[in-house]
C-alpha cells in the first residue's frame, strides 16, 4: 500500500472561469511531478468553473459544493477530504507562484513549527485595501498579541491534524483566513512567516470587499470570546468606571453628590468585570477539555 501524500494543496474555486483554463494545467503539473494531493474545491461557483475543472483536470480530485458555502467552507471541505500531514491554500487566480509551497514546508520543518504564513510580496494594491488591512491588524493587535504581518494571506501552510480540531469553530467566510492563524496563536501552536511572492490577478475580480473587513473584525471578536474573554470585558469594565467617576466629579465638588448616570457606569463596569471572570472561568474549563480530548486523540 503507498504511503499518503505528505501535502495535500487545496484550491477554493468560486468563479474564476476566466482564470482556470491557464491556471489548472500548471497547478496540476506541478502537483503531480512533485507528488503532492491535490484538492479543487468548487464552491457552487455560476459560471463556467465546474465545466473548466472537467475539461483540463489532469491531476488531483474535485469537490463540488451545490451552493456556495464562502471561502472558508470550500477550504474547510478540502481540509476533511485530504489525507496529507500538512495542507497549505492556494487561490485560484494565479496570484501565487507555486514554488513557494516547497518553500514554506521547507521552512515550517526547519522551524518546527505549526503554521508558516506567506508574506506577500510584488504586486499591486490600491490605498484604500491597504489602509483597512493596516486598521485591522491594528485592531485585532488590542486584542490577540502576535508579530505576524500578512495576516490575511491566502498561502498558508499549516498540519493538518491540528487543523481538523478547529473546523467547527472557523467560519465559513473570506475571515477564515484571518481567524484560522489567530486561532493557532491562542491554541499556542507556533506559527512563523516566511516571504513569497505574488502576482497580477490573470482575469476577473476579487470578492473582499469592505464587508469582509467588517466579518472578519467580527469573527476576530468570537475567537477572543472563545478563548480569552478578559480582554474583552476588562477594558470595558475600565472605561466605563473611568468615564463614571469623571462624570461625577464636578457634581462631587459643587457638593451634589454623585449622579445616577455616574453611579449606573460604575455599576455597568463591575457587572462588565463580573462578566468577564465568569466568562474567563468558562473558557477555562472548556480549554481543559478540550486538551484532555486532544491527549485522549493522541
């Protein structure tokens, strides 16, 4: 019996008709004459993909969602079919240059680590892309600390094993790829970054859009409720007792006493720290466990 693939290389699909005839023929080559598993997932894609797969597929296998599940879906789909110890995504577009994935394995061997992140370089970008992706780390930066650039890389490679217990809690949506690498981050798997580089989209648009912003920031919060609430509610209790005795002061010194708004934000804050230990405490035992269960899988 033959050993399966050490990488598995997962292709989300979702129209890019005007890409795939150029794209798949090399992807495939490329694939099968380094022996890697290739997944094509077709995300219910409404124009010509599905036919485009059919026709110039030489290598690897395809599965097909009736509707479209999102980004992360598709992805989520390759990860439960593949059979390989590590995966790493790739788009669809041409944008990558597929010399890169034996580089970043290379590299995450050489680390020994769980996850290596492919920080882009090349190519073009408009300001304003730029200026939300800067705001969003930013922000998620409060919130989960880590040193990574690219957050929202399409080229990650990362072990499949440790992948596959998180499925459940990644979201369907284009935030997969941002939430997957904080996810690791919490779950303190070692994650690196390593330079690749990127080309002009060969033909048709990109689906991120200022709403992926907004859902990914969104799917950034849950992963921080998930696994460390505090940092949530903490800085809240804080400002709202800020705030309050602020308010109350000049009504203290002219000897009113305290306001009912000051008293209702001094109130809000310990019900917002109380919140939050019990949320922490949860979050405890639900991390306890889960790493009993990841032992027991072990």
């Amino acid at each position: 019996m033959n050993a399966p693939p050490s990488l598995t290389v997962i292709v989300p699909v979702y129209n890019e008709a005007e890409n795939l005839a150029s794209v798949i023929p090399v992807v495939c080559a490329h694939c099968q004459d380094r022996g890697f598993e290739l997944i094509w997932v077709n995300d219910g894609s409404s124009d010509e993909s599905a036919s485009l797969l059919q026709e110039h597929m030489t290598w690897g296998k395809v599965q097909h969602h009736k509707v479209n599940r999102g980004y992360g879906g598709a992805i989520k789909t390759g990860i439960r079919h593949a059979s390989g110890d590590f995966v790493v995504t790739i788009d669809a577009d041409g944008q990558h240059v597929l010399e890169d994935i034996q580089t970043l394995h290379a590299f995450l061997i050489e680390q020994n680590a769980d996850m290596v992140v492919g920080k882009r370089s090349g190519g073009t970008e408009n300001r304003y892309r730029k200026l939300g992706k800067r705001l969003l780390r930013k922000v998620a930066g409060m919130f989960i600390p880590f040193e990574i650039e690219d957050i929202n890389s399409g080229m990650k490679l990362y072990r499949r094993r440790l992948v596959s217990r998180y499925l459940s809690s990644l979201p369907d949506t284009m935030a997969y790829s941002d939430v997957v690498l904080f996810t690791f981050l919490y779950r303190r798997h070692k994650v690196v970054e390593h330079p690749i580089h990127i080309r002009e989209r060969m033909g048709g648009t990109s689906t991120i859009s200022t709403r992926t912003a907004f859902q990914t920031l969104y799917e950034i919060l849950s992963v921080v409720m998930l696994f460390n609430p505090i940092r949530i509610f903490l800085p809240l209790s804080i400002c709202f007792f800020v705030v309050g005795v602020l308010w109350s002061l000049p009504f203290l010194w002219i000897g009113r006493g305290v306001p009912v708004a000051s008293g209702v934000l001094i109130l809000t804050s310990v019900f917002s720290f109380l919140f939050g230990l019990l949320a922490q405490q949860l979050s405890g035992i639900r991390g306890q466990l889960f790493w009993q269960n990841e032992l027991d899988d072990d």
